[in-house]
C-alpha cells in the first residue's frame, strides 16, 4: 500500500458513522472495526464503518479496508477524516504486504493500491511510512528460505542499511573466537556457514549519552542439532531469526526518524547469526564452553540454542558500552503455551524499563505481557553440572522464566528480554512483530 498526500481520484471511498447513527442502524449487525460496502458506481465504490474509539479499533479497519480493496481491485482509496488516520494506514498498508519474490515468472507483485487519509499529519505520514519500511525489511528477511538466507548473506543485507546512514560491522568466525564468543561459534560449528556477529550502529545526535542495545536471536534455521528436532517441529524454522528481523528493521525504520531520536542517544542493533546444523565438529550434549562474559555452559540440550547465542551477544553488547539493553528471540516453545501467538512475553530487571517497553508497544498496536524472572527456578540451571550453568533442565516446566534467567547471568545492566516465539509468523506469513514496538521504544526515550 502507498501512502499519498492526495488523489485525483479514488476508486474505493470510506467514510465513518458514530454507532447511534441512523445510518449505522440501518447497517443493523455492522459492528466497530468492520468496513461495509454500501455501494457500487461505475467510478467509485463506497464503503462505511462505524468512527472506530481507540486505536485498536482503527487497526481493524485498515486490515478489512485492505482485504475489501484487494476483492474489488481498487486501486486507489480515500478516507474520511477520524482521529487514528495512523492507526488506518500503518494496518491497512502492512496487511497489503506479500511476499512473491520466490514464485515463477508472471507472479511478480502487482502496482501497489494508494492509499489517501484525511488529515494525515505530515508528521505521522513520515513515521508511518518509515516503521513501514522497516516492518517491510524484517519480514523480507524472516519470510526468505534457508537456503537464501544464513549466517553470511544475513550479513549482507544488513549491510544494504548503510545506504540509510548506518554504520555496519561484521565479525567472522575468526574474529567471533577471538572475541570469546565461544558459544555462538558452537551453535555455528554443524554449518558450513560458520557464526557472524552483526552491529548496526546510528550515531547519535550531539555528545552521545546513552547506548541502546536491541540484541536479536538471528538462527537463520534450527535443526535442533544432535537433540534433533522432529518433521514437524522442524519446519518453520527459517523464522527462528525473527529477533534479527526485528532488531534490524528497527534500525532501518530508525534511519528515516534520526530527527525525532532524543538527542545524546546511540543505537545499536546486535544480531548472532548461526545455523544450528549437525555435523562432524557440532556441539553435543555434555560439552561445555566458556562464554564471552567467562561463565561456563554445558550442554544438555543442543536445541536450546538462541539462550546461547543472546548469551554471548549480550556479554558483547555491555562490554562495549550498551546502557540498557532490550532481546528479541523466538526463543520458547512454553512461551507460545503460556501466551499464544498474538502476546510476546517480557521479563526484565528494571521496573522502568519495562513500564517503557509496554507503553512503546501499546502505541505500535503490539501486545506484551510481564512474566516473573523468579529467582529459584534458576537453581535447576545450576545443579548437577560440572559448568557455571546447563543450557536446559530438560523440564518443561517454567522453561520460558529459566530461559530468561540464564540470559540474565550475561547482563550487567538495565535489561529487558522479549520472548516472540510465535509471534514471528502466523499461518506461514511473516510478521516483523517487535519493529513497531522497538522503534516506538527508541523514540520515546
């Protein structure tokens, strides 16, 4: 969907109805968040709803305006003027988005409709359109197979954001080990493709102050290794590098709003980049490794994977200076049973960290709910292992709140760590869930 200032014509028109309206009456069932077609014109087809009351409301309506455009084949709309025109447009033109860059020749993507909003502040157009373009990277990323995006050509097409006046620096398997990076280099050591460390940087404006970290899992498949994952729980693992979408397309979403970054801030995006593989030098269970931060880990199960790379990155990330920091990992099966798909898990060490974090992902429409990093479950990481910790309990059990307390043995200041699994992609199609959340999180300071 292309966002524009004004329209010689349209060829879809919605207009709004408050719910005690006559005409909303006589629409009887039509209820808030529904778009209804009322009229069919040679030249303009007309559609009502009722004026939507939150944003939530709005967003519902941009995705049944898009699905309403798409069976009638308009391909430019006009809306009325309501107060979450934003909300309108960021739904209707991310819904609008599919992926057909691996489809045969005549499925190329068709001319993106126009979409008109009254009253569409210049302002909320240019940040509208700049998460837009980052939710476009992640979920180009995340939706791309396996065999198009590992470890190397992630790296890559991070580094197509310095065109947007980001820095980009990759460290190799060579300067991974180096840097004690030694469990991300053993979830890297079943793959030809080898571990990268990627840091996208955006400079901040003024004397830099403070140092944001968003520290994304990048598995860009998951095998699960020698504790090796069944048919079905293997496919749909090209997503497990949905928290490298996300950091990284916050980054590129970012780079349009630099203005409205507060002043004195950095950002920084880390992404540890692995394929967890089988192979002659993988990682087995009973092995143990010495992170980046110097703890000790043994492996109990190869497919808790994403809790090591994070582990590293984030050791990386403090001791480069990162003042607070926020993870992003699909990074539990327990999460998706204890939230479902349409709720990310967060825990955090900060209280006001994380009263940040849900009120960023309040305005970007993404829902986020608090779970306990309740200290005694981490006994069982620490018992009956000749290692600082175990990567696993094997326990079901409380495995997303264990999941999260290892992660905290690696971080030395104000954290936050959001648990996606699920949210990544629903029904096979990417979602760049946390660019919103993320972005707003920045800009808010």
């Amino acid at each position: 969907m292309q966002l524009v200032n004004q329209l010689e014509r349209a060829d879809l028109k919605l207009s709004f109805v408050n719910a005690d309206a006559t005409q909303a009456r006589t629409l009887r069932d039509l209820k808030p968040g529904q778009v209804r077609l009322t009229a069919r014109n040679d030249e303009l087809d007309e559609a009502v709803a009722i004026t939507p009351e939150n944003a939530t409301e709005a967003r519902e309506i941009g995705v049944a305006l898009t699905n309403m455009a798409g069976v009638l084949g308009a391909k430019s709309l006009h809306v009325a003027p309501t107060e979450y025109a934003a909300a309108i447009a960021g739904a209707a033109s991310a819904a609008h988005w599919k992926d057909v860059r691996f489809r045969g020749e005549g499925s190329s993507a068709s001319e993106a409709p126009r979409l008109h909003l009254e009253g569409l502040s210049d302002t909320d157009l240019q940040r509208t359109q700049a998460i837009l373009a980052g939710l476009t990277f992640a979920r180009e990323l995340v939706s791309a197979p396996a065999n198009h995006i590992n470890p190397a050509t992630l790296a890559r097409e991070a580094r197509t954001l310095e065109q947007y006046g980001l820095d980009v620096d990759v460290l190799d398997a060579e300067d991974v080990k180096a840097r004690g990076m030694n469990l991300l280099a053993a979830v890297a050591a079943g793959s030809k493709d080898g571990p990268r460390l990627i840091r996208v940087t955006l400079p901040a404006r003024g004397e830099r102050q403070r140092v944001v970290a968003l520290v994304g899992k990048g598995i860009t498949f998951d095998t699960g290794g020698y504790s090796i994952k069944t048919t079905q729980g293997m496919y749909g693992m090209k997503n497990d590098m949905g928290g490298a979408a996300a950091v990284l397309g916050t980054l590129r979403a970012l780079a349009d709003l630099k203005g409205l970054i507060p002043g004195g801030v950095e950002v920084r995006a880390y992404v540890a980049a692995a394929e967890n593989m089988v192979g002659p030098d993988a990682m087995r269970p009973g092995d143990v490794y010495r992170a980046a931060n110097g703890k000790t880990v043994e492996i109990v199960s190869t497919d808790a994977e994403g809790r090591l790379v994070l582990a590293d990155a984030l050791a990386v990330a403090c001791d480069e200076g990162a003042t607070e920091l926020v993870d992003v990992a699909t990074l539990t099966g327990a999460k998706v049973t204890a939230l479902g798909s349409d709720v990310a898990a967060v825990f955090s060490n900060a209280p006001g960290l994380t009263a940040r974090l849900q009120t960023a992902a309040g305005a970007a429409g993404e829902n986020i709910w608090e779970l306990p990093l309740h200290q005694p479950y981490l006994k069982a990481y620490q018992k009956n292992t000749i290692a600082d910790l175990k990567n696993s309990d094997l326990n079901p059990a409380g495995a997303s709140i264990k999941a999260a307390l290892f992660l905290s043995q690696f971080v030395t200041r104000p954290w936050a760590h959001l648990d996606i699994a699920g949210n990544a992609a629903k029904e096979d199609v990417a979602t760049g869930w946390g660019v919103g959340t993320l972005t707003e999180f920045v800009l808010g300071g």
